[in-house]
C-alpha cells in the first residue's frame, strides 16, 4: 500500500517528509489543522512529483476527528501504508511556571496525538499486512535526565519512544515496524546553537526526511532510535563544561568504573569540588549541575560566560 500520511506536514520537518515520500512514488496525505493555505501548496508540490495528493484537516488530540481522518483517506486513497507521526508543539519554561492547561497540551499534542492516530491507522495495516510507522522524538530523549525547561515535552517524547518500542514488539510479526527519527538541531529549529553540535552545522530537513526514508525502507529494522543530530546528542555534557573540569571528571570517573552520569551526582560535587586550585567559574559550573540547570533543557543564569543554552530540537 503505497500511501503515505505525514501529520503536520503543511510546512517545516513534516513538509520535507511528505516531498521525499512523494519523489519516492507513494501517494501521499498532507495533514494540517490550521494552515490551510500552506497545506495547499504542499499538496500542489507533491503532485506535480506526479503521485496522487490530498490535504486532511483534523486535530489529532480528538479521537472523532481522528477517525473522520482515517475514514477520509480510506475513501481518497484505499488505505495507508506508512504513518508518519511528526506534529506536535514545544514549549520553553521553567516548570514551576507551567501551567496544568500547558501540561496537558504538550502531552496530548506530542504524546495522545500519536497514540491516538496510531491505533486508528493499525488494523488497516495489519489486514494489508504492511505497515510503516515513523515516529518524530528529539536527539537525546531516551535518555532519562532531568530537564527544567522543557519536562513536559521531554517526558512526551520519552513516552513517544516507549510507545513505539511497544508497537514494534507488539507487531513484530505482522509486517509492520515502528521506529523513531529523533532530530537534533535542524534549519529550521527555534534556536541554533552550532558549538552544541560536533559537525558543526544544522540538520537539514532533508537529511531528517532522509532518516524517515531509511526506516520505511528497511523490513527487519524496528524498535530502534535514529538519531539525526551531528554527533551531538543531550548525553553530551561534556560540551558544556570547561576542558579541565572535563579531564578531571573522567580520571576520576575512570578511577572509580562510574558512569557519566554519575560524575554529576558524585564525582563532581563530592571530589572535583574540593580539589585545589580549581577556579571560580568551574564551582559556578558545579553549582548549576547540582541544581539541574546544566542538562539538555536547562538553562544557566543570563551572566553565565561560554555555557550553552538549551533549544528546541
């Protein structure tokens, strides 16, 4: 079933994916729920690749919408053969300021969303025995740290993965796969931090549809996370701290056979800390560790010098 549907694809990552997808000879789906104009010519530019191209309206955090959608493509189209999950929105705020009205729609723009428009699209794929789930997470959300300004859309996409490692296990046997494109800084993400990035440079929207093109050609890769993000992912703390504070923490850290992470928790503020001769700004550095500020999506104080701020993938 060569019929692709691609949520939130009217513009941005989701756009890039419905084009590939497109060049590639599936039919495809352009969802949108408020940009109506851009939908259209996204639907245009698709079919002028010469495939088949609708646009569908729905909010995909309403079931009835959700099944309206579904049943609409199965009218246009026969069926759907490959899911790409990718909408969803961000938000950046410390989370004692969030409220439970944010809470809520991160998790279900993220999170209810995919789940919801999974179940609906999966007994239409297991009856035609094949199915391409792809999922959108962010570089590093399999990694369980703390993250003080984005924990709602950390803990969304978290659950995102646990999610399609379920449904790639569940449907192991059935033809399908699920797996997860988890981008790292693109082109067109809300900040753009370069030094983050070992490569140097933003993904491409490109290369991310690229990476969604891999899993939906690929029969026996399921379950897995693909990281597109330069060799730079939120386990990379190491970019954040100062080179001597860095050498420190891992002789120790090797002395010890301790992880990374535990550097954090006991190595730094336990040892490090009480060394002679470390300079001032490596205990402002140790402090905010402490304080979980350090992580991927935390953020130091505005008069902190060469510490990196988080962003939106």
């Amino acid at each position: 079933m060569r019929v692709a549907l691609v949520t939130g694809s009217a513009k941005g990552i989701g756009r890039a994916i419905l084009l590939a997808l497109a060049k590639e000879g599936f039919h495809v789906v352009v969802h949108y729920r408020t940009s109506e104009g851009l939908a259209e010519a996204t639907r245009l530019e698709a079919e002028a690749l010469g495939v088949k191209a609708i646009k569908v309206r729905a909010d995909l955090t309403r079931e009835e919408e959700v099944l309206a959608l579904v049943e609409e493509v199965r009218y246009h189209l026969g069926g759907i053969g490959v899911l790409v999950n990718n909408v969803g929105d961000y938000l950046y705020k410390p989370i004692e300021e969030v409220s439970l009205e944010e809470w809520r729609w991160i998790l279900d723009s993220n999170l209810t969303s995919t789940f919801l428009l999974t179940q609906k699209v999966l007994p239409l794929m297991v009856a035609q025995g094949y199915g391409r789930i792809v999922n959108l997470g962010y570089a590093g959300a399999q990694n369980l740290l703390a993250r003080t300004h984005i924990t709602p859309y950390a803990i969304a996409k978290t659950g995102v993965i646990l999610y399609t490692k379920a449904i790639a296990k569940r449907f192991a046997q059935a033809g399908i796969t699920a797996n997860v494109v988890a981008p790292g800084v693109a082109e067109n993400s809300v900040s753009k931090p370069l030094q983050e990035i070992p490569m140097a440079r933003l993904a491409l929207l490109e290369e991310i549809a690229r990476a969604v093109l891999f899993f939906v050609r690929e029969p026996y890769v399921t379950g897995q996370v693909l990281e597109v993000a330069g060799g730079g992912t939120s386990r990379n703390l190491t970019l954040r701290l100062s080179p001597e504070l860095v050498r420190r923490a891992r002789a120790l850290a090797l002395k010890r056979s301790l992880s990374l992470n535990a550097w954090v928790a006991e190595l730094l503020e336990k040892e490090v800390e009480r060394e002679e001769g470390l300079e001032e700004a490596f205990s402002r550095q140790l402090s905010w560790m402490r304080q979980g500020i350090l992580d991927a999506g935390g953020i130091p104080p505005s008069s902190a010098p060469g510490v990196l701020r988080g962003h939106h993938p």
